[in-house]
C-alpha cells in the first residue's frame, strides 16, 4: 500500500513563503513523474508544477517565477517551495506521483490547506 502525505501548510501573509512536502511510503519500486496541484473553492482542481524523475520541470504560468518544485529521490519526498504569495494562491494543495509498486499508477495525496490572508 503506497501512500502519500503532505505537509506544511497553513495561514500566511501576502508577499510571504510556504514550503510544502509530500513523502511517499509503501512498496515502491520507483517514482516517475512528481507534481503539485490545487483547487480553490468552487473551482477545478489545476496543476501547479511537475517534476520529472529526471529532474524537468514544469510550472502553470500563474506561478512561474514564485513556486519552485525540487525532489529528494533519497527520500521519495516532493517540495513545492512558494514565494511572494497572493491571496489568489489559497487552496488545498495535492502531491500526486506516478509510482512502481510493481503496477505503475498514480496516487494522491490528502491534501494541505494554504491560505494567504492579511
């Protein structure tokens, strides 16, 4: 059983930081592709950035510039590092992996509250 578990979030200022961690745990036999999505309120769910095992990333031009995703393979853990929050950041944040366990799928986190507020 693979599960996924993030941490890290929380309330925090405009113009501030946050960094979020997702570890994987289980059997797994290796990680592909990590990433961090989110979804505000009454909105769809929408990816945020992706990392390849390779190291490649990617980003949703609203955080380009602010967010930086890195990965520690070592450990199976996923960062999103966010700088320069606004307000229009706030949602609940999803790691998602594709793992070998050995069938490869893909799992979610639980998801972790962030909210930007004055």
């Amino acid at each position: 059983q693979v599960q996924l578990v993030e941490s890290g979030g929380g309330l925090v200022q405009p113009g501030r930081s946050l960094r979020l961690s997702c570890a994987a745990s289980g059997i797994i036999f290796s990680i592909y592709a990590m990433g961090w999505y989110r979804q505000a309120p009454g909105k769809q769910r929408e990816l945020v950035a992706t990392i390849a095992s390779s190291g490649g990333t990617s980003y949703a031009d609203s955080v380009k510039g602010r967010f930086t995703i890195s990965r520690d393979n070592a450990k199976n853990t996923v960062y999103l590092q966010m700088d320069s929050l606004k307000p229009e950041d706030t949602a609940v944040y999803y790691c998602n992996a594709e793992i070998l366990t050995p069938l490869r799928l893909k799992y979610w986190g639980q998801g972790t509250q962030v909210t930007v507020s004055s």
